[in-house]
C-alpha cells in the first residue's frame, strides 16, 4: 500500500493514525521515553538542509550497538 493510497482510504483519519503510530514506536522502541523522538529532530537551517539525511540519525541506535 502506498502513501497516496493510505492518505486517501484515512482521509480526515489520517492524522489521528500517524499519532497514534508515533505513540507505538515510542512505547516500543523509545522504551516510553518521548525525548528518544529528540534524534530525530533535524536541524532544516539553509546550512543543514544540503547534508544527508543519515547523518542526523543515530544508526547505532537501530544497528543494536
């Protein structure tokens, strides 16, 4: 199933749904802690905006290290 598909089968749902997913990887993978979602902000500055996306991730995070 594809973004556009998921958007327009939700519709109004939809943002409903992606907060509740959020709250999911949250529970699971951030153990319940909110500022686990802290990696994941990026800095959208006109400097950082040209560097790749992987770099303001924490890939350890993910690789289980």
């Amino acid at each position: 199933m594809t973004v556009a598909e998921v958007t327009e089968d939700l519709g109004d749902d939809l943002l409903p749904a992606m907060i509740w997913l959020t709250c999911g990887v949250v529970a699971i993978a951030g153990a319940g802690n909110t500022d686990w979602l802290e990696q994941f902000n990026l800095d959208v500055s006109r400097q950082a905006v040209s560097q790749p996306l992987l770099e303001h991730v924490d890939r350890t995070e993910f690789l289980g290290g």
